[in-house]
C-alpha cells in the first residue's frame, strides 16, 4: 500500500508537469495509470474505509481528479468534463471533514455550475448551488456563475455577453464562449413564439450574429423560411392539442359501468 | 440538502458514499479495468442507490450487451437486481439468468428468494403449458432449468424434503420427486405427506394420477411395503388388478397379513366407491370353487348353489350367511363373463404355503364381505342401532306446535324423523302416530312411505322384507304412491350397495305403467346401482324417460346420472339431446342433474360438456352446467372453476342458475371449508334472495360437520333474513353445520335450537321457514346423533356417495321427496374395534377430554316443553308481549352467562389436555372453582366398542397401554381391526343388540305374514315393519 501510494505520487508529479507544460497527450497517459492505481486505494470513494494512509490516499485522488477535469477543459470536451466532475464530487462533498478543502475547489465548482448553464440545465444548477455551502457563495467563482445565471434569467443578455472580458480564471473562457450558443438559442426560441416575421437586419442583430450568412445558416437550422429579406417562424399548430381525446374509449368505458351496475350483485 | 451531506460523513464516519453518480460515470471511461471496477462497486451499494442507477440502466444494458466486455455477467447481476428493485421482476430474471453463475441461489437476501420463487413459477408455467397443451413447445431456457435444478438440489441436501416435493411437484418434474423421496430420512412420513398434497394441490388429474403411479412404485419398493396407502393410491389410479394381487398376497400370508387385508378393505370402503370394490372383489380368486375338492374352478361355483356354499365357509357368522348366498351367485355369475379370471386362479392358489385351504377360504370369504359392503354395512347398522339417542321429545314437540292442516309441515316432520332415525331402523315415533301419519296422501304418502327406507337406511337382508307391505302382494296393489315410494325405500335402503335388490327394481320397473311407480323405481334403480354404470338398467331407464311423462321423466334423468357417476360415458350426449327435445321442465331439469352426475370428479375433462351446458339457451340446462361444474370439481378447490361460479352467480339472468352457481362453490370447496365463508361472504349480502339462498347452502355444504365460527356468523343473520326461503335455507344450513356440536364446544347449538323451537312455535312465521326449521332440527339430531355429514373420507378423499346424495338433496328446493337424499351424507361417528374373524371384542379406548366435550345433548325434559306453550299463549296484547319480551331477555341473558361460564370452562380443559402430564389441578382451579355447584368433571372417559368418537374427539382417543389388543392404524376411527397379543386365552365379544327386540315386541302380529315369516327365518331379532297404516283422504 505504501508503495503504491509512493509511485502513485511519482506519477502524480509526472502529471502536474506535464499538465504544467501543457502537454495534453502525457498527461493523458499519466491520468490513465493513475485511475488504475486508484482502484487499488480502499479509502477512496466509495469504499471510505479508514486506512493509514488515508488522509494521503484522499489528497492524492483528489488531485488527480482535478487535473482530470481541469484537463478535459483544455480539451474542450463536455462530456469528459461531466463524467471526471462526478468522480470527483464525492471528494469534495464527502471528504470535507477528513482532509483540509483543496485549493482548486471553488475554481472547478464554478466551472461545473458554469456547465449546466451551458447546457441549460437550469434545475441541476440550482440544486447544485444549494449544495454549496453559503460561506463559499462569495467565492469570485461561485459569484461569478451566480451572476451569469441571474442575468441568463433577467434576459440582460448584453450582460452576458460582457462577462465575457472580466473572467475568473482562463479556464473559464471555453464555457463562457459556450454560453453564447445557449443565450442564442434562448433568443430564437423567444422570438418564435413572439414574431411572426423578422426582418434579416434585425435577426442578426438579436441573435449576435455577424453576417447575413451566419442568419441564414441559423435559420436553416432551426427551419425557419427566409422570404424577402424576412425571416418567417413557422407556427407550431395549434389545434393539434384537442384532436387527442379518447373519444371512443370513453364512451365504451362509460357503457361498461352502465353495464356493470346494472348486474352488481 | 446541504445539510444533510455535511453531516452524513460525520455519523457514519466516511462508511458510504451520498451518491454514485461518480461511479456511473466512470462506466463510460475507455479503460475496462475502470468499468469493471466502477461495476464491482456498483454492485456493493445496488441496494441503496439503485434509484441512481435506474437512471443510467441503459448503460448496463449496453456493457451487457457488448460481447467484447469480459465482466458482462457482472453487468447483468447488477442490472437484474435495479429491476428487481424497480419491481420489473420479468427483466430482472432476463438478466438474472444472464448473469449465469454470479447468481447465487443459496443467498439469503430478499433479492435472491423473490427471484428464484419467480424462476420456479415462470418454470412452472412453462413446464405446465409444455405438459398440456399438443403441438411442440419450444424447449426450455436451459439456463432457467439449471437454476430450478440447482435449487431443487439445494433443498434435498439441506433436508428441506417437504419443500422439493413441493416444488417437483408444482414443476411436473417426476425424476426429481423420486429423487427428493428417495434421498429423504424418513421415507414413508414423505411418501405419506407426497399422497396428501398430490390430492390437494395438483390440479389435473392426468398429472395427479403419474404422480400416485410414482408413489405407487416407491412404496412397493421401500422396505416394509405401506399397503394400506399403495391401495389408497391404485384406488385413485382406478387399477383394481392390482389391489387384488395384493389382498390376494395378504390373505395368504400369516393372520397378521390377514388383518391387514381387512384393514385394506375397510379403508377402502370408507371412500365409498362401489363400482372399484365390486371389480376388485370380482377379481380376487373363489376359494369356494377350491374347497369343492375335484371340481374344476369355473364349474364348481356355477354348480354350487347358494346355500352350499355358505356351508362351505363353515363357520362364517350367522349374520354373514345371507350376504355369503346372495354373494355366491353374484359370483357365478360373473364368472360365466369373465374366464379369464376363472383360469387366474390356478396359479393363484399354489401361492399358498403351508396355508389350509379351508383358512384361505374363510378369510377371502371375509374379506369378500367388507369388500361389497356387507359386513361394514353390518356393523355400522348395529352401532347407530344399539347407541340410538334420537329424542323423541324433540319431534314430539315439533308435532304439538305445528298446525296439523299445514300439510307441508306435516311433511316435513315426517322428513326430519326419517333423517333423525336414518339408518337406526327406530320407527317408533311413526308407530306411535299412526293415525296422524295417515294425513299424508298423494305424494306425500310417497315420501312417507319412502322415509322409512332411510330409517331403515343399510339394513340390507330385511329390506325387501320391510318394505313388502306396501309393495304388491299377489299381483293385488295397493295405493301406486305408497308402492313408488317402497320403490324409493328400497333404493335408499340399499344404496350404494344394491346389487340384490336390482332386479327386483329392474322388474318392478318393467312391470308399471303407472309414472308414480315409475318415479319411485327409476330413483330406487339409480340409488341402489349407483356408479355401476350397468347398460341394462340405462336401457330400461331410458325407455321411461322416452314415454316423456313429467313426473317419471325426471326420475328416470336423476337414476340415469346416479347410476353413471363418474363415467363421463358418451350417454351424457344423448341426455342433453333428449333435454332439448322435450317439453317439460322437470325432465330437463332431471336430465341437467343426471349429465351433471355423469361428469362426477373428471374435471378438466369434462369441461367441453360444461361449456356446452354453461352456453345453452335453457336455463335449466345452464343451472345443470353449474351442478356439472360442481360435481366435476367437488372438493377440489379449483381455481378457474371457482372464477367460473362467481361469474355465474353474478352475472346471469336466470335466478336458478345464480342460486345454484352460488351453491355449487359449495362443493367446489368443501376441501377447505375455512375458504368458503370468505368467498360467498360478498354473496350472503347480495340484494337477490336466491343469490342469499346459494351462499346460506354453500357455507352449509362446505363447512357440513365442522361447527366452524367463521360459517356461524356468515349464516346468523341470514337465519333473520326477510325473505322466507333464505331463511329455510340458511336454517338448514346451520344445522348442517353444527351437526353433532356439543354445547361444551361450540356454545351457539344451544341458541340454534332455542331459535328453532321458536320459529317453529311462531304463529307468523311463514311455511317456508317453518319447514326449514323442522328439517333443520331432523338433521341436527341425524341419524340417532350419531353420525355427521362428510363429504370427505378419512383420508380426504371425496366420498362419492355423500358428495351425490348432497347435490341430489338440494334439489329437494324443486321436489321435497329428494330431501332424502342427504341420508347418503351421514356417516357414522363410530370407533369399531374388529377381531380376526371381524367380531367386535369388549375392549376400551381412553378419550383424554372431559366426557361434556363430546357428549350427546341432554334429552328434554316434559317440563321444558310447557314452557314452549307458555310462550305463545302470552302474546295476547303489546303490554303481555313486552313483558315476554322482558323475561326472555333476562332468561337468555342468564343463559349466556351461563354459557360463557362454561366456554372457559371448555378453554381451560383444552389447555390441560394441550399440557398433557402438567400439573392438571392447578390450571383447574380458575374456571372450575366458580362453579361450586356443579361437580368436578373428569378429565377422560372410557369409550368401550363400538365407541361414539366425533370427528373432534379423534385426536383425543388413545388405545390404554397394556391392552390385550393393538390397533393396526394409528386413527382411532371408523373400522379398526385390532391385533390380539394374546391370542390363546378366549375372547369375550361384544353381545351384539341386533337392531330388532324393541320392534319385535311391539308388534309382531300386525306384520303381514309374508314380511314375518321372510324376516323370522334369516334372524330372528329382526323387526318387524311398522303396522300398515291406513291412509284417510281428507
């Protein structure tokens, strides 16, 4: 155990440096050897059991995790962001009590709160504040995020799109740029249902768009008709919503307790 | 939230994770020692995060799904146990049985029992559908069979036998039936217990029938072969072949061997099925034709007249001798069919030894006797003769308060003493009223005529004797329904056992035109070769029913089912061609009853010709498809015949057939009498009277005898109930229920027979419940209170005789004569202690209960009787009947309290007996002491033979250690045939009060000198039948 706790250090000063130096494949093979030998530590989540070692076992994943994540932002993937940020939940919520709080917590909680509003996942982004212990709301991190979501909600998207100069961290700058995919999105699906048409001008304006092509793409994609320099929204029908009463299965339904009452013993 | 996070690691100190979503998400790393670990993990805290996971099932299923992934067994555990969890258990055993091995049936969580009880029962409905139904069923997941096989191999060695049996037997798997009996440590309690279940819980015959051919060649095969079940079981399998070889083998062995063919016998006879004991006795070797030196077997007993060849069993008893005559023929006569058999007896008889053929023969002799019925038929006669305790008072009271002009009343007295004095041959009470009797005219001098027969039910050799008063004399006869009702008698008489009087019935048959004659002789034909199926007789019956007169049509549709019991014979097709072809309702519903008969115990079988009844336009032939469905599935308790009557009783239009869809549950369920208040309870409420009537009749067909509460207080009030019929119904009921009931035992008897004076007393009450009251107090005093209502035998086996005398009884709604059929029911409640030479010995048995547990009710007395004029003479004026009102209150009130008293009373004997050695005194002391006045009862009382044993007080009865004799069966009742340990000193034999002096001294000179001289010559103590009575028209 002790040994493995030792080469797994080595390797962890391995992944700092090469995380350092930005060499995305190295750490990439390190986290993997790393993981692995994670396996092996019992006091790691989800087993917690109480080893020696395992103030060093926790402190150690932790870190590991936390490169992982921070990782996956400098790879820009998503979905790698989600899964490491899960493995590595249970540290900060579970260990809080064992280990000292690591540094990096706030930094990769922001992140992860910036994530869900990302993906408009606007539920999860509250639940997960409400996890956060109130004393960290302060964090420029935290309150960060919490800005941005409130001004997401306001609609004040214009405030969105400033944020984007007075970033906390540099690893921020990936969902931020994100963000305006969703703000976009928002938009277009407000106008949908407030306009029947739009002019091409003041589309690309609205949507934060920078060339008459850039609206039509836009559009295409969301499979609106562009007619006369105009943008026409589809009407989603309407009447659709009454044709779905079971008629027939009522009146039968109905007859049968006629039926049935009649012969109740 | 926050909270609740923060301050979970502090409690349970860092043991569990909040969540597992880190766990999930490491199923998507590419490495595949992540994932197995994530799993692994996973897999440890399923139980408390399986809603977590339920999320990402999706993702198992792929992991399982990917051939690649070296743990997808571990993917399918876990992804089987969220299932179980979210309560899919069909996915959940999918992927169970994917998970192969890792599944661990020896486990002991909830996860593993539910899923292996799923397994057996998704294997057993495979196994079952692959069983019945023809065309090819695709084989079976083997991985499902494994796991069935791994658990039936996990019960047998852990020594849970009981369990494997159970579940072979639910699986069809006869291999590994044999194999759990087999190994087991105790091979005949198993055995013993594999032949109980196979009668209760295997639903179809074909099945229960390879099971018993199982059974059969297990108990043959192990050490000390159990004859007695192997019989039961070749009983049930219909193979009389084989329980002739072995009574054959019996009898030649030593005089214990001997014993135990008798005991054989007369276990079988218990079950009352005719039509085997007869095939085996036929087929069993005529030893007469081998005492005959020189002559040739088949040659011998043809050439031997009857009384010679009771003189060649030399010392046969003297009462035996008659039965011997009448045997012989029968004998001869089935040897000129059967040469075969004629030519097995050479063979036969050089297994003998060093046996004297004169001993063989008189033993075959013997064991011939109980195999007809003659001997048990006998003894049962003496026993309900000499302990006859029917109290006349009772009838005389009901006469006194009865309107004499009321003829229905009338009638039903004349009922309810043929059933209180059945099989008794006690007819004083219609001595004493003769001309009071001679009121009934018509059909009512029918059933007069015919209640004797069941006074003078299995009094075989006499019967024609009896009843030839009223039978033509010299060609001159007399009124045609006293004579149709003799007709009748007959057949009651000899029920079940009619093989000497058929012809005479046959030829009474053919001699009339006359339909009440005809009515009379056909019920008498089908009662007395009830079950035999004898083509001649359904000719003859056939021919009546073709003349198409109401009356005789319907008797001949009932004699054609009773003698076709069972037989599921294609005639059942021509039955129901004939009910749609005639006009009158009675021969259809006659015919309805018949078909319904002929389908007796065939379940699934029959159920073409159920739904073909079920479907008819008729309703009368519907109402006959729910008696099918009755009789086909009598005390069974089967499920889809059960759902089938509810339905029935709910939803058709017809009253008739609700009424009896209702009372055929009755039948279906008088295996469990606990089930059936509980299914017709929702019935007793219903707003239709006949719906009522049915569940009053169900509960009182399946809890017959039991004096079950839970049957007590569904019927109670019904007894109150606004209309009149359910009233009878539910009084009949009730006293179907509570027959033999000590007032010690269940203390309502006393209530019930205090409302049934009073309803009988009540000037407002109606005919109908007024009959149903006076029936009601006939049979709760049936049969000189000496016998009970079964249904079922001792070895829970249905009693063909009983459970078609109760259907037939309740068509007595229709026509009051059949009433007498619930005579068939009674069987008496007698230990009857047997020697070698089936001779009662004096002997006694202990029953360690207080004697008041089980005894009979007191008589009444005179005085209690004034007090029942009283009370109707007071009901003058409202103020009178306050006061009444008043005084009875307080008088039952008293009652009660006194009855509580002795209820815990009652309680606290039990728990002595329960203590068994405790110190008895001190547990006396609470109840007891508060009856001063009453003196300390004894704790047990000496039965001597042939003893009163209620079916109650069975577990009670002990054999006193130290006795000359020894029982060879382990239950103290019925027919006991005792081991003598002491076999040189003599016997000292029960003096044998032949039911007779007591009638031959009141009047043996007004019987005809024809009855007389018949009766004089056989046996002289004989009664003589009652004086001829002169019937006045009014």
């Amino acid at each position: 155990m002790e040994r493995g706790l030792a080469e797994a250090g080595k390797l962890l000063q391995g992944l700092r440096s090469s995380f350092q130096s930005g060499d995305v494949a190295s750490c990439q093979q390190h986290l993997g050897q790393l993981k692995i030998r994670m396996t092996q530590f019992p006091a790691l989540p989800p087993l917690f059991q109480k080893t020696p070692t395992q103030k060093e076992e926790l402190s150690l994943g932790r870190e590991v995790l936390e490169y992982a994540v921070l990782l996956t932002v400098k790879k820009e993937d998503e979905a790698g962001f989600e899964r490491q940020f899960l493995q590595l939940k249970p540290y900060y919520v579970d260990t809080r009590n064992s280990i000292p709080p690591s540094s990096r917590e706030q930094l990769i909680t922001g992140l992860n709160l910036l994530r869900l509003l990302v993906q408009n996942r606007i539920s999860e982004f509250h639940t997960e504040l409400e996890l956060i212990p109130s004393a960290q709301h302060s964090s420029p991190f935290i309150r960060y995020a919490i800005e941005l979501e409130q001004s997401l909600m306001e609609g004040a998207y214009q405030k969105v799109l400033n944020s984007r100069t007075n970033l906390p961290d540099q690893s921020y700058a990936f969902f931020v740029n994100l963000l305006l995919d969703t703000v976009r999105d928002e938009i277009a699906g407000c106008s949908e249902k407030a306009y029947d048409f739009l002019s091409l001008a003041e589309a690309k304006k609205m949507m934060l768009l920078k060339t008459d092509q850039e609206v039509a793409d836009f559009a295409g994609m969301r499979d609106w008709d562009i007619k006369n320099g105009s943008i026409y929204f589809r009407k989603i029908n309407e009447e659709a919503i009454s044709k779905d009463i079971p008629s027939h299965q009522l009146i039968t339904q109905t007859l049968g307790y006629a039926r049935e009452l009649e012969r109740i013993v | 939230m926050a909270a609740v996070a923060v301050a979970r690691p502090s409690e349970h100190g860092f043991s569990q994770p909040t969540s597992s979503a880190g766990l999930l998400a490491m199923l998507d790393e590419d490495e595949s020692v992540l994932q197995v670990y994530a799993l692994k993990q996973l897999n440890r805290i399923v139980d408390e995060f399986w809603a977590e996971i339920s999320a990402e099932i999706s993702k198992l299923e792929a992991l399982y799904e990917d051939e690649g992934f070296e743990e997808r067994e571990l993917a399918a555990l876990l992804a089987s146990k969220v299932f179980y969890h979210l309560g899919e258990l069909d996915e959940s055993l999918t992927y169970a049985l994917g998970a192969g091995p890792l599944f661990d049936v020896s486990e002991e969580s909830e996860y593993v029992q539910t899923l292996v009880a799923k397994c057996i029962d998704q294997y057993v409905e495979l196994s079952v559908k692959a069983n019945e139904s023809k065309e090819k069923q695709p084989p079976l997941d083997t991985r499902l069979v494994a796991i069935v096989e791994r658990m039936l191999n996990k019960c047998i060695t852990d020594g849970q036998y009981q369990q494997a049996v159970g579940i072979a037997l639910e699986c069809r798997r006869l291999d590994k039936l044999e194999e759990a009996i087999t190994k087991s440590d105790d091979v005949p309690a198993l055995l013993a217990y594999t032949l109980r279940v196979s009668q209760t819980l295997v639903n179809r015959r074909e099945f229960r029938h390879e099971v018993l051919r199982t059974l059969v060649k297990l108990y043959t095969h192990s050490g000390s072969p159990d004859y007695i079940n192997i019989c039961q079981c070749l009983m049930f399998l219909d193979d009389p072949a084989g329980v002739a070889a072995i009574l054959d083998k019996l009898v030649k062995g030593d005089s214990d061997d001997a014993l135990l063919a008798y005991q054989v016998a007369f276990d079988l006879f218990e079950n009352e099925f005719q039509q085997f004991l007869l095939n085996v006795r036929d087929r069993l070797p005529d030893p007469r034709g081998h005492a005959e030196a020189g002559h040739p077997p088949a040659e011998g007993a043809e050439s031997t007249p009857p009384a010679e060849g009771a003189t060649a069993a030399a010392d046969a008893t003297a009462s035996a001798s008659a039965a011997l005559a009448a045997e012989a023929k029968d004998e001869a006569s089935a040897m000129e069919e059967d040469t075969g058999a004629a030519e097995s007896h050479a063979p036969a008889i050089e297994g003998l030894g060093d046996l004297p053929i004169a001993t063989y023969a008189e033993r075959m002799t013997r064991l011939k006797g109980v195999l007809s019925g003659e001997t048990p038929i006998n003894l049962a006669l003496q026993f309900l003769y000499s302990r006859n305790r029917a109290d006349l008072l009772v009838l005389k009271n009901i006469k006194g308060a009865v309107d004499v002009r009321n003829s229905v009343c009338h009638g039903a007295i004349i009922y309810a003493n043929g059933l209180m004095h059945a099989g008794t041959t006690v007819d004083t009470f219609l001595r004493e009223n003769l001309e009071w009797l001679s009121r009934s005219t018509n059909w009512a001098k029918f059933s007069a005529t015919a209640g004797l027969g069941v006074i003078h039910r299995g009094h075989l050799q006499q019967g024609r004797a009896l009843m030839a008063p009223y039978l033509p004399q010299n060609g001159v006869s007399g009124s045609p329904y006293s004579e149709g009702g003799a007709l009748y008698a007959l057949g009651l008489i000899h029920a079940n056992h009619g093989e000497s009087i058929k012809t005479f019935l046959l030829e009474s048959l053919r001699n009339t035109t006359n339909e009440i004659i005809q009515h009379g002789a056909c019920l008498g034909l089908g009662l007395a070769a009830l079950g035999t199926a004898n083509e001649e007789i359904f000719e003859d019956l056939k021919s009546v029913l073709f003349t198409d007169s109401a009356n005789a049509g319907e008797a001949a549709g009932i004699g054609m089912g009773l003698l076709m019991v069972g037989s599921a014979s294609e005639k059942a097709g021509e039955m129901l061609a004939y009910a749609h072809e005639t006009q009158h309702e009675k021969i259809i519903r006659g015919l309805a009853l018949g078909i319904a008969l002929v389908v007796y115990g065939r379940e699934e079988e029959a159920d073409t010709l159920i739904e073909q009844m079920t479907r008819d336009q008729d309703p009368i032939l519907r109402y006959g498809g729910m008696y099918a469905l009755a009789m086909a599935y009598r005390a069974t308790a089967n499920n889809s015949a059960i759902r089938r009557l509810l339905h029935f009783a709910v939803s058709d239009v017809s009253d008739d057939v609700r009424r009896t869809a209702v009372m055929a549950l009755g039948f279906v369920l008088c295996s469990e009498p606990e089930q059936c208040p509980r299914i017709v309870a929702l019935l007793a409420e219903s707003y239709n009277p006949h719906v009522r009537y049915g569940a009053a009749m169900a509960v009182g067909i399946a809890c017959a005898g039991t004096g079950l509460t839970a049957a007590l207080d569904l019927l109670e009030p019904l007894q109150k109930d606004p209309t009149d019929f359910v009233r009878q119904g539910a009084l009949i009921a009730t006293a179907m229920v509570l027959i033999q009931e000590t007032e010690a035992r269940q203390p309502r008897v006393a209530a019930f027979r205090k409302h049934l004076d009073k309803v009988i007393g009540d000037k407002h009450e109606e005919t109908m419940g007024k009959m149903g009251a006076i029936l009601a107090a006939g049979i709760l005093d049936a049969g000189g209170r000496n016998v009970t209502i079964a249904l079922r035998s001792r070895s829970e086996h249905d009693r063909v005789t009983a459970v078609v005398g109760m259907a037939v009884f309740t068509q007595w709604w229709y026509w009051y004569p059949l009433a007498y059929f619930l005579s068939l029911t009674f069987a008496p409640t007698a230990l009857i202690g047997l020697n070698g030479a089936l001779q009662m010995p004096r002997l006694e048995v202990t029953s360690a209960a207080r004697p008041s547990l089980f005894a009979y009710p007191a008589p009444l007395s005179d005085k209690k009787e004034e007090e029942v004029k009283k009370v109707p003479t007071a009901q003058l004026s409202t103020t009178a009947r306050a006061k009444t009102k008043a005084k009875k209150d307080a008088a039952e009130k008293a009652e009660k309290g006194k009855e509580a008293i002795e209820k815990v009373g009652a309680k606290g004997g039990k728990k002595e007996e329960e203590k068994e050695g405790g110190d008895a005194m001190e547990v006396e002391k609470e109840p007891e002491a508060k009856k001063v006045k009453k003196e300390k009862e004894p704790e047990s009382e000496v039965l001597s033979n042939p003893a009163r044993v209620i079916p109650a007080q069975e577990k009670y009865v002990r054999f006193p250690e130290g006795s000359r004799y020894a029982p060879l069966k382990k239950v103290a009742a019925g027919w006991v045939l005792l081991k003598d340990l002491k076999p040189g000193e003599p016997e000292e034999l029960v003096s044998q009060h032949a039911p007779a002096e007591q009638g031959a001294a009141a009047a043996p000179a007004a019987a005809p000198a024809a009855a007389g001289g018949a009766a004089a010559a056989a046996d002289e103590d004989e009664p003589p039948p009652p004086e001829p009575f002169e019937f006045v028209p009014q």
